[in-house]
C-alpha cells in the first residue's frame, strides 16, 4: 500500500524541501555555514526536492539521478531554478568517467538523503566521493538503520498489512521472500524489497565504512523519531534518548533514522 505522497509527486517534493530547511540544513549548519554561491551536490536527488532547499539559501544545486522519469519531474519542479542558472539536473551515474572529469573536485557540499541504504559497495561510493570534495568539503548523509521497523522500506507493499507491520524484513531470506509471496506481492515488488534487504546500512557499518575511507566524523544526531515523519504521518520530530544511542546494535532497532556529517580526513 503506498501512501498518499508517494503518488503525489509534488506534495513528495514540497515535503522534501521543507525537512531539508528547517531539519537538514540546520544540523549542517552546526559545523559548516551554507552560504550565498556554495556549490552543492545531491547524489540521488530523485524530484529535487531537498536540493531546492539548499538553492533558495543562494547555493548552486547539481542533482545526479539515475532514473529518467523522476528527472524529468525534478526539471518540472526546478524550471525556474534550471531556467537562471542556478540548478544543473544530470541523468547519470555517479560513477561515470565524463562526470567525474567534469566536476573533479567542485564541490563544497555533497548530499546523500535516503540513498546509501539503496547502494551496493558503498565503501566504494564513499571512497568515489572524495574526488568531487573541494579540500575543505563536507559530506552529508540521511538514512534509516537497517534493523529499524520500517528500515526494510515494506511501507512500499501492496498489502495493507504487510505495509504497517514492523521489523518482518529481518526474517531469513528464504522466510521474508515466502512471507512477501503469501501476501501476492508482485514479483518486481519483491525484487525491490529484497533489493533494500542485501543494501541496507547499520549505524555500526556506516562508521567502519567512514573510517576505512579516511573520513572524519564531525557530527551526528540520533533521531527516534525522523524529522521527515513529521511531514509524511504528523510524528513530530524526536532525538534518540541518550543512552540508547550509546548502546551498539541495539540503537539500530530503536532509532528511525541518522544524520552524519563527514569530512575528508587530513584537513
């Protein structure tokens, strides 16, 4: 069962910019200033949305999307920005030669919201990103731990119960695909659950990951409840309690969702 905003694309992107301002521009704003013509780089921008937050603030946006038809509609929503120069939408992989000889070293600021839980290899995604990193970059990553009840993305299924029930994408492989099956979820659906499934991030490997790549932690917040459900449920904004956030592997089941700002080690 996908919800309202998920159909409706424009409502989708209107909640994206409005947590990017008033959520993810703040946390970033505790260690680097976003500034009148920062140059600012969404991997995966999808309709745009969280770029758009960041242009109004003076920067520069470049959003890199792999999927044709969300581009297409963050060019819609973007027209005004595309039109002045101040927004540059690329349908392209990150891992592109061309685009990374294009934009080697351009960027102040890279965002990935909601998009390394989707990426194989991402000790190499993080690895490639340091080439698009002016010297004094950040990093800025949003996603859902893995072991968190909806961190298997099942709000996507058809059916009405599996849509709302918690945790059932940690069941074995073999178990979660029957389950899906039982429920008559189509096979394209359970190709991309089980997708999520084998990319799916925890808090303890994103920091391995940080770590092997020569990245420096420089913030991170632990949130209970996601600043975006405020906008998709009308769940207001919760920060992890304390001493649940210092807990290993437990935290993951508990927290719905991270943010992390990073920068390249040696600066």
């Amino acid at each position: 069962m996908a919800f309202d905003f998920h159909k409706d694309k424009q409502r989708y992107f209107n909640m994206q910019t409005i947590n990017a301002a008033k959520s993810i521009i703040p946390f970033i704003e505790q260690e680097f200033k976003i500034i009148n013509g920062l140059k600012v780089l969404e991997v995966g921008c999808a309709e745009g949305g969280v770029l758009k937050a960041f242009i109004e603030k003076g920067c520069k946006g470049y959003g890199v999307e792999l999927s044709p038809s969300r581009l297409k509609l963050a060019k819609s929503f973007l027209s005004k920005e595309v039109e002045q120069g101040n927004a540059f939408l690329i349908n392209k992989n990150i891992y592109d030669v061309d685009f990374e000889e294009e934009m080697k070293g351009e960027f102040d600021l890279i965002i990935l919201k909601d998009v390394i839980e989707h990426i194989f290899d991402q000790d190499k995604l993080l690895d490639k990103l340091r080439a698009f990193l002016k010297p004094n970059g950040f990093i800025f990553f949003g996603f859902p731990p893995w072991q968190m009840p909806f961190g298997g993305h099942q709000q996507i299924a058809k059916s009405k119960l599996l849509s709302k029930l918690p945790y059932y994408h940690l069941l074995p492989m073999p178990l979660y695909k029957g389950v899906l099956r039982l429920f008559n979820e189509s096979q394209k659906r359970i190709d991309d659950l089980v997708e999520i499934k084998e990319t799916g991030i925890s808090i303890e490997r994103f920091e391995r990951i940080c770590k092997e790549t020569n990245y420096n932690i420089q913030q991170r917040t632990y949130f209970l409840i996601n600043p975006i459900y405020s906008y998709k449920f009308n769940i207001r904004e919760t920060k992890q309690v304390g001493f649940i956030s210092k807990i290993p592997y437990l935290r993951n089941f508990l927290t719905t969702g991270m943010y992390y700002l990073v920068q390249k080690k040696g600066i």
